[in-house]
C-alpha cells in the first residue's frame, strides 16, 4: 500500500488525512458488521441483516424520531477469542460520541438519542431525527471496539484509548486476518484467523508492506516482491506501464467515487485574496482541466465539476444546480486585474506592496496522479500571472495535525466523491481550529475550515431527508453552493488501478466502486 499508516484504525489519523490503503487493511483485520458488494450495495457480513424499512428494521416515525435495528450472527470473535457482542457496539458508540475523543467522532453521531444492547445479539439505536445513512453506522462512523481491552483504559484515563498500543503492536481484531507484527513505517504481518465466522482463510499469511514511493511500488511489482496492490496510488501512467510489462499479474483500471478537488484556504489564508469568491474564480477559470484530464487520465474520466459524478444515479436531478468554469485564461486575467492587481516587467501580478502575487499548493505524493495534477495546476496558474509554488508534504509532517490543517493558500487531494461524501463536507463542524486542538472528528472533510452558518443548516436538513426526489433538490442547492463560492476547485476524477498477481485467486473489485474488496479476503487461494 502507498500510505504509511498511524495505527491500525481510520479513526487514529492525527492529521485528519486518509491514508491510502489503510481502508483496505482495516477490512483484512476487523471489518464493520456489513460491507459494500460488487454491486455498490450494503450487505450483512458479521451482522445477519442491515437494517431495512421494508423489514421492519429501520422505523421512521410520525415525529421524525427512527430507530434502527442489527442482529448479529452468533458465534463471532475477536481474534484473542473473546466473544464480539453488541456490547463492543455499544462501546465504539460512547467512545464515537465522546468529546473529550473527538477524532472518534463523527457529526452523524449528533442525531443518535441512545444506543441499547437489547442481547448480546441485538443492539438498537434510537435517533432524535431522520439520518439517511442511519444503516451504516456500526460500519461507516462507529467503528467497533472490543470493550474488553478498551474498556478499563477508557475508565482509568481516557487520553490512553487514543495513545494505546493497541492500535498497532497489540492490535486485536475480528476480521479473516490477524495482527501478528506490526512494524511502525514499515509493514504489518498477517496471519489467518483459524475461528474466522464466515470460513478460515485459504492463504495463510500476508504481508503488507508500506511503499509511498510510487515508482519503488512499481518496481516491487515487476521484480515478483510484491503480488497485490490495495488502495490508491498508482498512477494511470503506472498502471499502463504495469499491464504492459507485467507477465505474472493483471492490472484493473476501475472508474471510481473519488475525485481531484483543490481546497483553498478559508480560515486566515496567506494571501488574504484567496478569501475572494472572485479570486477563487479566477484561479478556476485559469485551469484547463480537459487538457489535464486527456494527459493525466488518458481522456478516461470527464473533467471534475462537482463531486457528483455524471456516471452516478443522483446527477441527473442535480446537473443543472452545477455552476460551470470552462477554461478561459484571459477571463481570468481580467478578473484578478479587476480585484486591483496589476503585472509587473515579468508578466506576473503584484500585491500593493511590489511583491509577487504567489499562493503555494501542497499535495502528498502518495497517489502520484496528485503529484501531476499539482504540478499542472501550479503551471496554468503562472500563465496567467501567479506565481504558484507547488510543495510536497514531507513524509515526516504528513500526520502533524496543525501543519496539515494550516497550509496558507491551497492543497490538492484525492478523497472520496459521490452523494455519500456529501455529508458533512464542510460543515463548520469539521474545522480544525486552536480551540479543539486541531482535531476534528476523523470523518469530517473541511480541510478549507469553511464556517457557514446557512451552508450548515443545508447540510443539516440534508442527512435529515429519506425521501431521495427531496434530497437530491437539497443536495443540487449544496452544489450549487459548492461550486457557485467555489470552495472546492474540482480537477478530475479519479482512476484506481489494482494490481493483482495471477497466482491469487477468487479476488474481487467492485463493478460500482472499482476497488478490490478485502473484506472478502478469507475466499482469497492461492495458486
């Protein structure tokens, strides 16, 4: 996997960035109770059924209170073989909705009254409000934890859940695979969880190596060091080169949710300009995001105009709420020209004080299609006058919190896209600031530290409407918002190509998703 991960956790990411293929390995160690399909679909794994309005399971009631319902499959464990009921459910929730842990939090959580092990079996939560993704909790935000190992710690000293050695070295999980070494910036052995519910794996033991350069990744592959890829990464070029080269695997190249976008800087920006939507604009117009699209994606992808994607079921309703940015660099020049910015001898803008008119824009060169797209953007933003400086995060500031949430001007990220990455996205509940120590919770996406109080009742009466024709007119207004302030800059969508060695068999990537499913991993043999 391209990313070095902190822990053993999405939720324990002291920067609030993903880490590229960390969700993968999380699904091999200790998957949520049910997972997404090929299909794109949420299914049951370790519980027997998700919770469902046509069963009876998932109950909206007159006042707009729900409850929801899970049962678990009986027999499951935790890989020291203590048994995983819907106390360990009910744990992850209170540590979820802790604020004294909020990196485990997640806004969501603000709509859940209570949380009740009925059984060890079943478990329900009572929500104080509608929630439409009210189904994937016990997957999506309360990842869930064995409250017999976190559970004393979380009593004694509640800073040591966050600090505990169990999200590495002692990590203790209950998906198909287990923890037996942890090596910190290096790998992770696993092994096959004989008790596994659903079947012992056929492959006995894998070993997840940690490379963030993206070209050593390539050249492990084709020496027949490393078998499988997990995660994003690779580059469309990288992958081109691996199917052509590569004798002993297969390359997918899977159209997938995530997309490009560039975060300005909301919150105190260096310089102070990029806090104007006509600046924002400017800089947006200045982009020939085709010609980026054809050279970095190969014409695979359409240029990214929002994080709807015209191949997904909600553009439709919510195309026409797009404001659009066609490429035009002198429209741009004018614009900037207008805000009272003039050129110098050098053909570059200046600030009132005779210095250059310069933003930096960060990236990480985990994903190199990042890296590409940064140094393309930093190229049209100098055609027309700015001086941009493209930087790359060092590896050892990657997961420093305040470095990663104070970048002055701009950062390109490949993050997840689609409806369901709407929720949330911005809200100023997400911004990290110095009054919560920079620590967010680990599922929100502000990374411009946007504040807004009417953008967040949009988002609030968001995940608060089931009925999809009603939520698609609210989520075209959040577009429309989006992209009419320009608070993301969308570049292109995003590619993923898996490499897979011949001799694994019985793997999976989803046909909706494009992304090799790991929770499957114990149907994973081996030639």
């Amino acid at each position: 996997m391209a990313g070095i991960p902190p822990g053993l956790s999405t939720h324990i990411n002291p920067a609030g960035t993903a880490t590229p293929g960390l969700p993968e390995l999380v699904d091999l160690i200790s998957p949520g109770v049910s997972s997404i399909n090929s299909d794109g679909e949420l299914v049951p794994l370790l519980a027997e059924s998700v919770p469902s309005l046509d069963r009876g399971s998932w109950i909206v009631r007159a006042d707009g209170t729900m409850e929801t319902t899970w049962k678990l499959r009986p027999g499951i464990t935790w890989h020291d073989g203590a048994p995983y009921t819907t106390e360990d459910l009910v744990f992850a929730a209170t540590v979820g909705r802790d604020p004294e842990l909020s990196e485990f939090g997640n806004r969501s959580y603000a709509a859940v009254d209570r949380v009740e092990a009925i059984d060890p079996l079943t478990i329900t939560v009572q929500w104080r409000r509608p929630f439409i993704d009210a189904n994937t909790m016990f997957t999506a935000f309360a990842e869930p934890m064995p409250v017999h190992i976190l559970g004393p710690l979380y009593r004694e000293d509640k800073a040591r859940v966050r600090e505990s050695p169990y999200w590495t070295s002692e990590f203790v999980g209950s998906g198909p695979f287990q923890v037996r070494e942890f090596l910190p910036g290096q790998s992770v052995r696993l092994s096959a969880y004989q008790k596994y519910l659903l079947g012992k794996p056929k492959v006995d033991e894998i070993d997840v190596r940690f490379i963030t350069d993206t070209t050593a990744l390539v050249a492990n592959i084709l020496a027949g060091e490393v078998s499988m890829s997990i995660g994003r990464g690779l580059s469309l070029e990288q992958a081109l080169t691996l199917r052509d080269q590569w004798r002993e695997g297969s390359m997918t190249i899977g159209l997938i949710l995530n997309w490009i976008p560039i975060y300005p800087q909301l919150h105190e920006p260096k310089p102070a300009i990029i806090g104007n939507v006509q600046f924002r604009r400017a800089m947006v117009h200045a982009l020939d995001r085709q010609q980026m699209a054809d050279d970095i994606q190969s014409g695979l992808v359409p240029v990214a105009d929002s994080i709807v994607a015209p191949n997904q079921p909600e553009y439709r309703d919510i195309e026409p709420s797009i404001v659009r940015y066609a490429y035009d660099p002198q429209k741009a020049t004018q614009i900037i020209q207008d805000l009272g910015y003039a050129k110098g001898p050098d053909g570059m803008f200046r600030e009132p004080t005779g210095e250059p008119l310069s933003v930096e824009i960060r990236y990480v060169t985990a994903v190199d299609t990042t890296r590409l797209l940064s140094l393309a953007t930093a190229d049209y933003w100098r055609r027309i006058g700015v001086d941009a400086q493209p930087l790359v995060i060092p590896p050892q500031l990657n997961q420093d919190r305040q470095y990663r949430v104070t970048f002055p001007s701009f950062e390109l990220v490949n993050q997840p896209g689609g409806a369901a990455a709407v929720v949330g996205l911005l809200h100023s509940s997400g911004a990290a600031l110095p009054n919560n120590d920079f620590r967010p919770s680990s599922t929100s996406f502000n990374r411009s530290r946007y504040m807004n109080a009417e953008y967040d009742a949009l988002q609030d009466r968001y995940t608060a409407t089931i009925q999809q024709r009603e939520r698609n007119q609210i989520l075209g207004q959040i577009v429309h918002h989006l992209t009419d302030q320009s608070l993301l800059m969308g570049t292109v969508y995003a590619l993923q190509p898996q490499a897979t060695s011949h001799r694994i068999k019985n793997t999976a990537v989803g046909k909706a998703l494009g992304l090799l499913l790991t929770a499957e991993a114990y149907r994973w043999d081996l030639e």
